[in-house]
C-alpha cells in the first residue's frame, strides 16, 4: 500500500474532495440565508441539518 504524505486522499484526482467540502459549506450558507436546512448522509442515513446547528433524521415515511 503506497504511503500518503500529510494524510492526504488516495483519489486520483485530489481536487474532488475540496471540491465537495466547499459544495458543502455553500449549501449551509444558502440554508442559513434562506432559513432552510441541507439534506445529507451521516452515518449511513439521510438528516436534516437546520442553521441554527439541530440535526434530525430525514424520515421517508409520512413525508417529513
């Protein structure tokens, strides 16, 4: 297994991974501007994250 320096990703193409950190510091200023929350996975289930820092389950069933 090849050895990253600094811990860095083993994707081939690195910027990827910024990429998507900054896709996702958008989305919570958006949501903040918009009083609005962001939709994401977090250990394996979908969540709603709201601006004021409260996470809730994103529940299928019963349309929440």
């Amino acid at each position: 297994m090849l050895k990253q320096p600094n811990n860095e990703s083993k994707r081939k193409y690195g910027w990827v991974e910024k990429w998507a950190k900054m896709t996702g510091e958008r989305a919570r200023i958006d949501a903040k501007a918009n009083n609005t929350y962001i939709v994401y996975e977090k250990e394996g289930k979908l969540v709603k994250e709201f601006p004021n820092g409260i996470i809730i389950p994103l529940h299928k069933e019963g349309g929440s």
